[in-house]
C-alpha cells in the first residue's frame, strides 16, 4: 500500500485532480492524510501559496504534481508508476467538489 500526505484546503481543485491522477497512475491501493493548511497558521504560511503538496513516507515532496510530467517522474523514482496508464491515454475524471467550494476564484455553495 502507498501512503502519501497531501496538504490541501478545502475546494482545491487542483487537489482533486492531483489525487485522481494518482489513483489513475499507480493503480494501487493508496492510504491518504490529507493536511487541511488553512487550520495552521505555520501550514498555512509555508503551504498556501503551493498547494497541492504531495509528500510521501520519507517527507520527500512533489509541487505542482497536477503537472503530468512532473508526476510521472516522481512516482516512476519510487516504483509506483504503472507505466501502461500512462499509454492508455485516459484522462482521470475529477469527481466535481460537494458542498461550499471555490473554484477559479468564484465561489459556489453547491
């Protein structure tokens, strides 16, 4: 099983893509903490402007891992990467947020 943090706020977009790229990329089970950065002001200071953060067992993290590439890379480094996912050619589908979420700067209630 993969365990990886993910350090998030709520309604990130870019967080939910991130993890259904990864969930998509590896095929494996995957254990997540997620690290709501907007509860700590110290989180908030070092992640805000940088999430989604994805950091795994050692601490080692991957920025702009929504970037496919750069996700790609950092996954083959740790022999997670399924590489026939990524001929599949298949884009992960992003479940749409539930509840109160910003998106592009506008914010809906859902």
């Amino acid at each position: 099983m993969i365990r990886l943090t993910l350090y998030t706020t709520q309604g990130c977009h870019l967080c939910a893509e991130l993890e259904a790229r990864v969930a998509a990329l590896t095929r494996q089970p995957i254990a997540w903490q997620r690290i709501e950065v907007a509860d700590d002001e110290t989180l908030l200071a070092y992640y805000g402007e940088r999430i989604p953060v994805l950091a795994d067992d050692a601490g080692n993290e991957l920025e702009a891992g929504y970037v496919l590439e750069r996700l790609c890379d950092w996954l083959r480094a740790r022999g997670w990467l399924d590489e026939s996912a990524i001929s599949d050619g298949t884009k992960p589908e992003v479940p749409a947020p539930k509840g109160r979420h910003q998106r592009d700067g506008r914010r809906y209630l859902g």
